[in-house]
C-alpha cells in the first residue's frame, strides 16, 4: 500500500516537471537544467531498486514561488477591493487617506498613524479612540483614514453610524441579533458622529446595545462626536451615562480641535470655481 503511494507520487513528479532544450546529463547521470544546472533529477533506493524520479531544479522552484506570491498578491486585492465595498458608506471615503491628508492637523495625522502600527497589540487588548470635537474639524476623515490603512492591511473594517445600524434593523422581519453580532466580525468597528441619532428611549438602547455587544467581544472601536469631553463626563442622563462610561473603558479620547475643514474646502471650491469662470 505504501509502495503503491510512492510509486504514484514518482509517475507524478515525472509527468508534471517538463525537460527544456538544454537540458543535460551531467556524470552523474542524472538530469540538470540548462539554465541554473542544478538537479532535475534525483536518485532515490525504493525497496532495494535505484530510481530516478523527476525533481524541481532552482529556476523552477523560484518560478513557482513566484506564481505562488504573485497570487497571494492578487487574492490580497481582491479581498481588500472587497473590504473596501462592504467597509465604507461612500466610494469617496476610500480617498480618506494619510497620502490625501491636508496636513491641517499633523498631530491627529500622526496619533492615527500610530493606532494602525500598533493595531495588533491594540485589537488583542480591544483598544479603540473617542474622537471628539467640534464639527467639520477631520474627525471622520481621521477615523476614516485608519480605515482605510487597516484594510490595506487585510483587516476587515465598517465605517457606520447608529442611525443606519438601526435603519438596517428596523428593516428586518428576524434576524436583527444576529445582524448586530455581526458587526462583531469586523476587526475595527468606527461609529460616526455619536449623538446625532434622535434621543429617544428606543435609540439610546440601540446604541447601547451596539456598544455594548462590542465591548463584550473585546473588540476595538473608533467613535467620533461632535459632544466635548466635559459633556460626556458630567451628564445626568442615565442612559447616556452607561453608553458613556462603556466607551472611555475601552476609547482613548483625542480632542480633535481646529479650524474646519469642510469650511476650508467650501472656500478653496470657491477660489477654485472664480478662477475658472474668471470672476
């Protein structure tokens, strides 16, 4: 039976290593490329008979490593091209980049930087960031740019808010645990501008019941909000207390201050389109 395994693997080597021209014998009367002259050939004892099945030479083998790595590259692609689809709520976010970023906060930029080389450690620990600020100040676009590092990675990401989380939700007939436990599948989650949602009781449940989901899971967060940190700190409201106590446990906050950027691309539009029209 044993035999008969390696005999199979013998005719096999020999009929899938092609000869080429110059292809030679060497003194050893073995097989040896022509190109790099190392061994296509082996010799082998096979109970008490000498054989001489078909081997890789070096070229070979570094061709086929090659393919090998050329297509990993391609599946990388491919899944991160996905990612990217499932990952973002609009096709403009995947320009969201360090190498896009305005520098208008060099800082932030590289606080975000960090978060991404450190993110191994930081998902084993369930770290994320609380990005608060005033509005228009590059809260997304940083929570965004972490994004798109991460997937580049290999990570998956979603970028998302609560008022479409409960959207999706409220659109399900069944199935609505089970939708948001799968936000958990994702290696990062990024929340998008708490406190926008409407105040009802239904809706801060809901994002109490996202968070919550994540914080059981260990899994990291990036929230951003437009709500000072001093607001969060000393809120009277129960339900946003729990839901903000849940976030500073595992979000490191970054105050994200500054001119605005959406104001500053408003007005280079602006200067933009006069020059055009030659006004």
């Amino acid at each position: 039976m044993f035999g008969e395994a390696l005999e199979r693997v013998i005719d096999a080597c020999n009929a899938n290593i092609r000869t080429n021209d110059g292809d030679y014998v060497g003194e050893d009367g073995l097989l040896y490329c022509g190109q790099c002259h190392t061994r296509k050939q082996t010799e082998i004892m096979l109970f008490g008979e000498v054989r001489r099945p078909m081997c890789l030479c070096s070229c070979e083998q570094e061709r086929l490593e090659r393919e090998k790595q050329e297509q990993k590259k391609r599946e990388l692609e491919e899944k991160i091209k996905r990612y990217r689809k499932i990952g973002f709520p609009r096709s403009d976010m995947y320009k969201w980049t360090f190498e896009n970023d305005d520098k208008s906060n060099e800082e932030l930029t590289e606080a975000m930087k960090r978060y991404v080389n450190h993110f191994p450690e930081l998902l084993r620990e369930g770290k994320g960031l609380l990005l608060h600020g005033s509005v228009g100040t590059g809260k997304t676009y940083a929570a965004c740019e972490v994004a798109n590092a991460l997937i580049n990675k290999g990570y998956p990401v979603l970028v998302t808010n609560f008022s479409r989380i409960t959207n999706t939700v409220q659109g399900m007939f069944e199935g609505r645990q089970e939708y948001i436990d799968s936000l958990n599948d994702f290696a990062l989650l990024v929340l998008d501008d708490l406190g926008a949602e409407r105040e009802s009781s239904y809706m801060q449940e809901m994002v109490y019941t996202i968070i919550d989901s994540r914080y059981r899971a260990g899994l990291p967060m990036i929230v951003t909000t437009n709500i000072s940190i001093e607001q969060i700190k000393k809120t009277d409201n129960m339900e946003r207390m729990r839901i903000y106590d849940r976030i500073l446990e595992r979000c490191f906050p970054i105050d994200v201050s500054g001119s605005s950027k959406r104001r500053r691309i408003v007005r280079n539009n602006y200067e933009s389109m006069k020059e055009i029209l030659g006004l």
